[in-house]
C-alpha cells in the first residue's frame, strides 16, 4: 500500500504549525466534511499506486465507498496538502481488541505519483504515531504486498519489524505512551484543521472566477 492536497480562494488563509513547514504543502488531520475531497484523491490515483494501496484491483464504486468508511467509522486520516489540494493519505484503522495482545491499529497510505520518493510517507506515518499514542494505540502495522518497494523503506526507516509470507508483508512498530505535551499537540492541530477546512470549503463554494486560480 503505497505511500503513492481544493482550489485555493480569497477565503481567510489559515497558516500550518511551524513544525509541518519542511514540505512544500502542509499536513493536517482530515475531517468528516472532507469525504469528497479524500474521494477525488483516491480517484487520482494512477493504476499501479491504486493497486499497491488496496492490495489489488478495485472499483471506482469501492474507491468511494473506503472514502465515506474513512470519514464515518472509528478511522482516522491525515492529509497532505499542496496548493489546497489534498496529494496524500495516512490513515489509521484501529483493529479489534485481542486478548493479551497490545492495542494496534493498521496504518495505510496513498501518495500520488507525481509526489512520491519526496518523504511524504514518512512525514505522515510521524502524524499516525502522535495519533495512535493519544488513543491508547500500542503497536503500529503497515501491510504491504512484498515488491511494494516503498512501503517497505517506510517501515524499515520507522524501526518496523518486519513478517514476510507469500502473499504481503507485515511491519509492526511500538507506538509511545500518550503524554501531556502529545495530547496538546493534537489539540492544537485540531484547531488548525478545523480552521483550514473550513477555509478550504468557503473557497469551494465561490463561483470559479472568484477563485484565486
């Protein structure tokens, strides 16, 4: 699942933390009114970065039901934004309880072609830690198919153990135990996505030739 951001407007901009500065875009988690705007990236997708993310061929119809999942279940998202529009997904997919198993939670990806090998998978799996440690998360896994070459650096950078079989890999990392300071991270990064798709949505809403571009 590979790690592969709408029109900008005269609408109050919105500036990201200092710390989502190091990348052209910035990054910031995803909210339930975004469920078009996940849609019309998973859609833009290029066939083989569609495959490696679901691990096989799927529908444009499966494409948007996973985006209204993404945005009505337990799941949460991370977004990465270039120029408004959203270029790349993290997602975190907590797994059901198992008895004297840590807590753990499935992390997926999607990146677009034109902006992957640039470190955004990377940066977005550093947004799933602060998520799953908030959450009461404990391990961290990445299932991939075996020549995702891609997903398989991620998970070696992140410190992932990796399990191989035939059919897809799995990388499992520890997650932190939530603190004060990452609670209050997330806090004021919720504030700033709120602000920001609010924004973002005003500036959808103007007729065409009032947008900035």
């Amino acid at each position: 699942m590979t790690p592969s951001a709408a029109p900008s407007s005269p609408a109050p901009s919105v500036a990201p933390p200092a710390a989502m500065a190091r990348l052209p875009g910035h990054i910031r988690k995803l909210v339930p009114a975004e469920r078009e705007v996940i849609l019309a990236h998973l859609l833009r997708l290029d066939p083989l970065s569609r495959f490696m993310r679901f691990g096989g061929v799927v529908s444009d119809g499966a494409l948007a039901r996973h985006a209204t999942r993404l945005v009505s279940g337990e799941a949460s998202a991370i977004g990465y934004f270039v120029d408004g529009e959203l270029r790349a997904v993290a997602e975190l997919h907590p797994l059901g309880t198992r008895l004297g198993k840590p807590a753990a939670a499935e992390a997926a990806f999607s990146v677009e072609r034109p902006f992957q090998g640039k470190g955004i998978g990377s940066a977005l799996m550093r947004h799933l830690v602060l998520l799953a440690q908030n959450r009461g998360i404990e391990e961290l896994q990445v299932v991939f198919l075996p020549n995702n070459g891609p997903m398989r650096n991620l998970a070696v950078h992140h410190a992932a153990e990796l399990q191989l079989d035939d059919e897809e890999t799995v990388g499992r990392m520890r997650a932190p135990r939530a603190t004060f300071f990452s609670r209050a991270r997330e806090f004021i990064g919720d504030i700033f996505a709120v602000l920001s798709s609010a924004s973002a949505l005003q500036g959808r809403m103007l007729p065409p030739h009032l947008r900035g571009n």
